[in-house]
C-alpha cells in the first residue's frame, strides 16, 4: 500500500486564498511499480536539488564558465605549500640561506584548479535532453569514494581543533623497493616483495563536498553535448576542485602494513600526503581545460 499526499481544502465556502489540510489517498501498487515509483520521485529530488543549486551559485564559481584554466599539478602544489626545513647541525649559514632561496615555499592566496580521478561509472548521457550528468560518486568524495583508497587517507592524523572535513582522494603509485627470501617455522620457503607506496588526497574542510547530493548518483552537474560528440566527451570529460589551501597547508603521514605471511607475502611502505584546503568550486573541463559546467562545492 502507498499513500500519496493531497491537499484538500479547509472550507467548502471560501476556496480561494485559504489555508489547505494535508491528507493521504492510498492505493495498492504492486511491488515493481512502487520500486519504480520511488526511483522517479528520487530522481526529481536530485534533478529540483540540482536546480536549486545552479540558481544559487557563486560569482566565482560562474566567472569559470567558458574559460580554459591550466589545472596545477598536485606534486607541483605541494612543493610550493611544503616549508623549508629547519637548519640542519652541519650546515653553515650560507648553506641554509641558498636552501631557503631555492625553496619554493609560497602558497597561493586564491584558489588553484586541480583534477581530481574520474569514476566514469558516475557520467550519464540523456540522449533525448542532449544532457551529460556529472554525479557525485565521480569525484569520489568522502562515503562515496574507492574504500580502500578512503581508509588510506584516513591514516593521517588531522590535528585537534581542525573542522570536520571530507577527505577526497587524488592518486597511489608504487614501486618495488626489495624482494628477499623467507622461511616459515616448517622451512618453507616464500619470496617476499617490498613496496614503498605513495598516497595522495585532499581534506577539505567541509562536511561534504556537495551539500544538496544525497546520494553517489545524485547529479551535480551537467552539461548540453550533442548525440554525436556526447561518446567522446564521456571518455574525456576530466573533473577539477577549484579551492584556496588553508594553513597548516598539509598533512603528512607514514605507516607499515601487517607482517609477510605465506598467504600474503607482500608488504607495504605507506608515505600519505594530503593537502588541507577550503574548497570553493567544482568544475567540469573538457580535453582543452575549458569549464564546461561549474557548482559550488562544499558548505
């Protein structure tokens, strides 16, 4: 049984300007149907939260439309929020002074583009509105993002104090650093591997990177493409987070991962880096870096 709201009027007399009663009329729908049902009336609650959303974007987030922006390499980023080391026992004054001069400590005072990893899974195509839909599972924030790359970031300790934030992650890579041979209590013997892994992600602080996405397929934005380009721009489409670092600009972080077993004979050098920032503007850029779309991200 489904109900269904309906509004009635409270006087028979004046039905004009007059206050209305909420009821319920409630009809037997078969179960597929009110599963269908649902998935309707939840579609348009994310397309009306989409809506509202555009109307109340920011005038940053709208001066990016149409313009090609050079999104900033994540190492290079971290370069220029990384501080100079203090000055080291053996190292005369004139050492630490050239060291200080070639570091490129200067973070930036106003927001920097940055891509983030693509869940195409999260890009549907409308063909009869000749609209592209960018959900919010595809910038893999926070619940809605890889499990296993979540709990990686969530390694670093985020210092007493820092806002709640959502974390976002932005790469891994891996290299082999030895192999050797091992033995268990019985001499069998087992090749073990070494790996240094590196991790990379944000930590905005926000609760959410979308306030008004309830769900990872909730759209955030879209965009007009025709039926004969929309293949194409699907498989290149590229998202960014236009945001502003905030101090202490990064958050690093190392770890070891359980010892070598027979089952398992692999282990890990984990090496986190996340960079801590206020996040101001999601974007949509096509292969050029052209903004397509934009909406505003976090609260």
């Amino acid at each position: 049984m489904t109900c269904f709201p309906v509004l009635r009027p409270r006087s028979k007399v004046r039905r004009v300007g007059v206050l209305t009663m909420l009821t319920a009329l409630c009809v037997a729908v078969p179960a597929v149907a009110q599963t269908q049902l649902q998935q309707t009336m939840r579609h348009a609650d994310d397309l009306n939260a989409l809506y509202a959303a555009e109307a109340q974007k920011s005038e940053l987030c709208k001066g990016y439309i149409g313009k090609v922006v050079t999104p900033t390499p994540f190492s290079a980023l971290v370069q220029r929020l990384s501080p100079p080391p203090a000055k080291g026992e053996f190292e005369t004054t004139a050492q630490y002074k050239a060291r200080i001069a070639a570091n490129a400590f200067s973070p930036p005072t106003g927001p920097v583009v940055v891509t983030v990893p693509v869940d195409r899974d999260f890009i549907s195509y409308n063909a009869d509105t000749s609209l592209m839909f960018i959900q919010v599972g595809a910038f893999g924030a926070g619940e809605f993002s890889d499990l296993v790359d979540v709990r990686i970031t969530g390694d670093v300790t985020v210092p007493a104090g820092t806002p709640e934030g959502v974390r976002v992650p932005h790469g891994r890579s891996e290299r082999l650093l030895r192999t050797y041979t091992a033995r268990n209590g019985l001499g069998v013997a087992v090749k073990v591997s070494e790996f240094e892994r590196q991790s990379t992600g944000f930590y905005f602080a926000s609760p959410t990177l979308f306030s008004f996405a309830k769900r990872p397929d909730a759209p955030v934005l879209y965009v007009q493409a025709a039926p004969l380009q929309a293949p194409r721009l699907k498989q290149t489409l590229r998202v960014a987070v236009a945001f502003v670092p905030k101090a202490p600009y990064l958050f690093k972080g190392e770890f070891g991962s359980p010892v070598p077993t027979m089952r398992n004979p692999v282990s890990y050098e984990n090496k986190l880096t996340i960079i801590y920032a206020d996040p101001k503007c999601a974007l949509a850029l096509d292969p050029q870096g052209r903004v397509l779309a934009a909406v505003n991200a976090g609260s």
